[in-house]
C-alpha cells in the first residue's frame, strides 16, 4: 500500500510518499513541499497547490491520502487560510479518486513519537528512525507529512484495497453495464 501523507498549508505544504512493504515494514518513496511563490495572491496560492497536488497524485498513484487536521488556534485569520488550503488538499485527493483520512497533529505526534507534544525536531527524528533514512528530511514540513502517512500505515483495521484490487476503468464499465439490467 503506497500512502501520500500532506501537511496543510498556504505557504509551505509538505507531503510524503511512504509505502507499507509489510505488516510494519515501511519504505520511504518520496517527499517534499509544494511553495507557491510569495508574491502570488491567495487564490493563486490556492491553485498553484491545487496543481502541483494533481501532478503528484497523477504521477504517484497512492493507495490512500493521509491528511492532517486543522489545528485552531489564537489567529483566526490563519486558521481560515489553512482551513482554504486544506479545502483545495481535499478537492485535489477527491478529484483524483483516492481515499481520505484526516489526523489531528496529537494523534500524529502520539503514533509516531510516542506522546502528542513532541515537538517537529522529535518527530522528524522519529520519522528518519522509521523509514531507515540516511539523511533528515530538509523541511520541517516534509517530515511532518511522513508522519502523517506513518500514523495511517498505523491505524488498526484500516479498510483499503490492496494495490491489486483497484478498479480498472474496464472492470468499471462492465460493472455499470451489470448494474443497469
């Protein structure tokens, strides 16, 4: 199961590619972050992450698209800004028919690191623990998509098809031409 991890936001989205080998044996595919410059307005932010999304996606194939929840804090302004950019993030999986699941960052620190306030050093340093990684991941952000991708390959009785069991758009079609007699 390949599983693409993102860490929202407007300015900097960080995602990781992750897959599960084995029952908890993980292999580091891939990751990054998507940095819409910063003289572009808003909505251009929005779409410039709305694209480079797609041609990940389109490129990568994942099983699954782990997400990380909004966090609400003292800035509403902010929070609304990422609540936009995460509203693109989840158009972007949708569109591209992947499964979603949403984390919140304690639940994420919690399964990686081993409590929900460790701090993004602590979890980058776990997430190179677990993927065997020779080096850090340059951007605080990429590490914190591999992280979010791991807290999903974690979940217990997570229920997404095996590679192998996605849908071809031929067995697609011949399933719509039985349901229609």
């Amino acid at each position: 199961m390949i599983v693409l991890g993102i860490d929202p936001s407007s300015t900097s989205t960080g995602y990781g590619l992750i897959e599960e080998v084995r029952q908890r044996q993980y292999r580091y595919l891939d990751c990054g972050c998507i940095r819409p410059g910063a003289g572009l307005a808003f909505e251009d932010r929005l779409v410039f992450i709305y694209d480079h999304l797609m041609q990940l996606l389109t490129r990568c194939t994942p099983d699954a698209v782990a997400v990380e929840s909004t966090f609400f804090g003292k800035d509403a302004a902010a929070a609304a800004k990422l609540g936009q950019a995460r509203g693109v993030i989840l158009l972007a999986a949708r569109k591209a028919g992947r499964p979603i699941a949403h984390y919140p960052p304690a639940e994420v620190k919690k399964s990686v690191v081993g409590h929900g306030r460790a701090t993004k050093e602590q979890v980058r340093f776990m997430v190179c623990r677990l993927l065997a990684l020779k080096e850090l991941p340059r951007s605080l952000d990429a590490s914190d998509a591999l992280a979010i991708a791991l807290c999903h390959c974690f979940q217990p009785g997570r229920h997404l098809p095996p590679p192998s069991a996605r849908r071809r758009p031929e067995v697609e079609a011949l399933l719509q031409r039985v349901v229609r007699r």
